[in-house]
C-alpha cells in the first residue's frame, strides 16, 4: 500500500505526539521519523540520482511548509495543551533521569544557538537517508506506524451527541484542568470570579455587574443553549465545550456506589389470619369476645346469655 507525502506528514506528527505524551521511547520516535523521512525521499525524489544532501535540503523543506501549515493553524487552546505536556514531560526527566534530562538541556541550547533549522533537521535526515539498514526496513515500519491506533483516529472524531460540535479528544484529563490547560472549545479558562457572587455583594449589583459578561456570552454563542461553569469561574457553551473532568474524589465515590453490591430482596412471610376474628393464628388460637365483629359478637353475647339463664334455673 503507497501512502502520500500528506499522509506521511501526518504520521510524522502523531509520531512527534507520542513521544510528547510518553506513548513511545526516545529511540522508537526516532526510528520512526528516521523511516518516515526515507519514505517522504522516496516520493519526492523520483530519479534518485540527486545528491544526499540536496534530497535531505527537499525532504526538509517539505516538512518545514507542513509545520508552518499547521502552526497557523494552531488554536492557543491546542498550543496550550501540547506545552502542558511538555513541561510534564520535562519535569519527568528532571526528576527521574538526570542524564536524559542534561542531554536535552543541550540540545535546548544548540536549537537556541542561532544555527538555522534547516541545517539543524538536516542532519539526522542525512543520515537517515544514507543508512542503508533504514532504507531497506522504512516501508514496512512506516506501515506499521499506520496501523497503530492513535488517539483522536478519524473513526472516532465525531461529536458524542448529535447537538454539540466538542469531540471526545477535546476532554481535558484531571491532571490538564488543574494544570492551568484552557478550555478546548473556547479557549477560555475554568477558574475565576467572574459569574460568581461576591461576599455581601447585594443582589441587585451581582445582577448589574452580570449583564456586560452574559452579553458578551450570548455574542460569542447565539442560541447555543444552556451554559455551565465551575464555581464563579468563566461561562462555557454546553454545545462547544466539553465538561469539565470529574476530580479523582467523585470518580472514587461514583465507583463505591457502582461497586456496591445490591441487596437481596428479602422474602415476605406468610402469616395467616383467624378468618373468624381476622388475627394471626399463633400456637392454640382461641377468638377473644372482643375481637369478635359487631354482628357475630351480638350473636355469641346472647348465646352465652341464655346459657347463663339456663344455668341459673
């Protein structure tokens, strides 16, 4: 199966992601932009008689178009996300591999050193280009790399309902939200003060000081429905916004409560009644006169009656 010079950029870019969000090693993303630069060679260079490092200058300047395509069309939100993921992965190796971490220090200050990008990405594609080990290997690694599943896959990036315009890739993780990442849908923050009452604040100024922010609101989402917010914080569109992720406190309770086990239904007891006098039969019953109703009662009171006068002669 031949894939395209798009598609190969687009597999360039997931490969960058996954490294970014610790989903593969440092020398498995790698190897697989080592692979996927030899592909892209592979079409762009179609006589193949061109000089190494005039096929590495085109597979660049390729990939240099691509980042300055998508970089303008970066939302701050998105751009926000991947260098939260960023300074966590940082913050990663700072803490657990000093080694790897100096390494990438250095490497930080060469790309700050001033030397070009181009001459920068050349280099690891130059070499990629003239070892014939990745060159013999690229096609079927590339194919493997499409085969991979891979987080926010076409198949999947429709929205969850059919009246909201979010997908499910646009959910922040707990880690995210507390970590200051905006809202994927509208840029805007989670936390704040500005749709909640203030202490003493009367009513009649809370609602003053609101109408300008649900303006503004209803300017930005005409007829978009209801909002929500967190706490006092910013309004969010329930239609362009995805929820905010539940705290690891409600997922544990929610899970106490789907774990607990059921009850079983207990067995109703049978108790049988006197038919006469309507009371449970225990042991030796015996009908009291008293419970007895009215009309049976008459009859045995003027039973024993003349009873009592028959015995009495």
């Amino acid at each position: 199966m031949s894939i395209g010079v798009e598609s190969l950029m687009e597999l360039r870019n997931r490969t960058l992601g996954d490294f970014l969000y610790g989903r593969i090693t440092k020398e498995g993303h790698r190897a697989d932009l080592a692979a996927i630069a030899v592909e892209i060679d592979r079409l762009l260079s179609t006589d193949g008689r061109a000089p190494l490092e005039e096929r590495a200058a085109r597979v660049v300047a390729e990939i240099l178009a691509d980042g300055r395509a998508r970089s303008a069309a970066v939302v701050p939100a998105k751009a926000a996300r991947v260098e939260f993921w960023h300074r966590r992965r940082v913050d990663r190796l700072r803490r657990h591999d000093p080694q790897v971490y100096d390494a990438e220090l250095r490497e930080d200050a060469a790309f700050d050193s001033g030397e070009p990008g181009e001459v920068r990405m050349a280099r690891p594609i130059l070499a990629a280009l003239s070892d014939e080990s990745i060159a013999r290997g690229a096609s079927v690694r590339v194919q493997a790399i499409a085969g991979k599943p891979s987080v926010g896959a076409d198949s999947v990036r429709v929205p969850p309902f059919p009246d909201v315009v979010w997908i499910d890739d646009d959910r922040l993780v707990w880690e995210e939200f507390i970590g200051g990442v905006p809202c994927q849908g509208c840029g805007r923050g989670f936390l704040g003060d500005e749709t909640g009452r203030r202490d003493n604040e009367p009513w009649p100024a809370y609602r003053e000081r609101m109408k300008p922010v649900e303006t503004a609101f209803k300017s930005m989402h005409p007829d978009h429905g209801t909002s929500w917010t967190v706490g006092g914080g910013p309004s969010h569109c329930r239609r362009c916004c995805p929820p905010h992720p539940l705290s690891p406190q409600q997922i544990e309770r929610i899970n106490q409560i789907v774990s607990r086990p059921t009850p079983a239904p207990t067995t109703a007891v049978q108790v049988r009644q006197c038919a006469t006098c309507r009371k449970p039969i225990e042991g030796n019953h015996v009908c009291q006169l008293a419970d007895l109703p009215k009309t049976l009662r008459a009859v045995v009171e003027a039973v024993l009656e003349q009873e009592r006068g028959r015995d009495s002669r």
